[in-house]
C-alpha cells in the first residue's frame, strides 16, 4: 500500500491503456479519419472492443481480489481504475458510435463504472443497492470480493456477505 506500489500500478495501467490505443492509432486504423482503417470497421470495433472489455475484467477482477483496501487508498485507486479507461480507441473514424454499440462491444465497461462508484460507498450503501437490484450485474462470489476489498473483517461484514447470498438466492426464488 506504499506510494511507490501505487505508482508502479498507475504505470501498468497506463502503459496496457497506451498499448490499446497504439494499437488502434498506429497500426489498425493510422490515418483516421481521412483514410480507412486496415480492417473492416466492424472487424476493428470488434477487436478494439474486445482487448477493451478483457482490460476492465482484468482491472474490475484485481479489485475483487484485493482484501480490506485502505481507506485512504481508495481515492489513489478510483483514479487509477478511471486512468485505464480507454473507451474512446474504439470511437475513431467519421462516424459517431452510439453509446449501445459501445455497450455491445465493451459489456464490462459499466460494470467498471459501477465499481469506481461502489469504492467509496458505505456497507449499507452497497447493500442496498445489491437489495433493490441495482448491482446485478455483479456474480454473488464478485460482490462479495468487493465488499471483501472494501471493508475490514468484522461481524458486519459477515453479516453482509452472508445477506448478499440470501438475497440473490431469495431472488431466483431460491
């Protein structure tokens, strides 16, 4: 939780983020948008899409991995997280793209929107959210990592992991 580990987490995040758009910048699509890309658009949105929505699985997973992050690393962490969003590599060319088909190429994107704003929120926040379904689509075992992530093993915290299970159980009509 050093400074220094923070800052070797913000330079890998920046440079996958760097290597998405170089690829998209450089060598896909070079001259946009005076000149077409060197695939199909459909064949780079679908490419760019996807190293776009293996990215955020990959920087949402590391969060649900992690184990009572500090508090007063929290702001440090939403600011890494929304530094690797790169979006905007799958938006170039003449044409606007509507926000569904970035939806449509890049599913995870709102999951990791919706992680950066769960990492500040209360215990009782993020439950009643995950009550009024708000967090569906987070898996019970991903949710329960975050919660994990985000607070100090106690009681309370057993209580709400525990609570997240019988939800969605009661949910499915379990």
């Amino acid at each position: 939780h050093s400074a220094s580990a923070r800052e070797d987490a913000e330079g890998a995040v920046l440079q996958a983020k760097e290597l998405i758009q170089t690829l998209g910048a450089k060598i896909l699509w070079p001259d946009a948008p005076k000149a077409p890309p060197a695939v199909p658009v459909p064949v780079y949105r679908r490419v760019i899409g996807g190293l776009i929505d293996n990215w955020y699985k990959i920087l949402i997973q590391s969060v649900i991995a992690m184990e009572d992050i500090p508090s007063v690393q929290i702001q440090a962490l939403q600011g890494v997280l929304g530094g690797g969003r790169c979006e905007d590599a799958l938006k170039r060319g003449p044409d606007k793209i509507p926000a569904a088909a970035v939806r449509a190429y890049i599913p995870s994107r709102e999951k990791l929107s919706m992680l950066i704003d769960l990492l500040d929120m209360t215990l009782a926040d993020i439950r009643n959210l995950n009550a009024s379904n708000a967090l569906s689509s987070f898996s019970v075992p991903e949710l329960q990592g975050i919660l994990r992530a985000l607070f100090a093993k106690s009681d309370k915290l057993d209580q709400a992991l525990l609570a997240v299970e019988q939800e969605r159980a009661h949910e499915r009509g379990g």
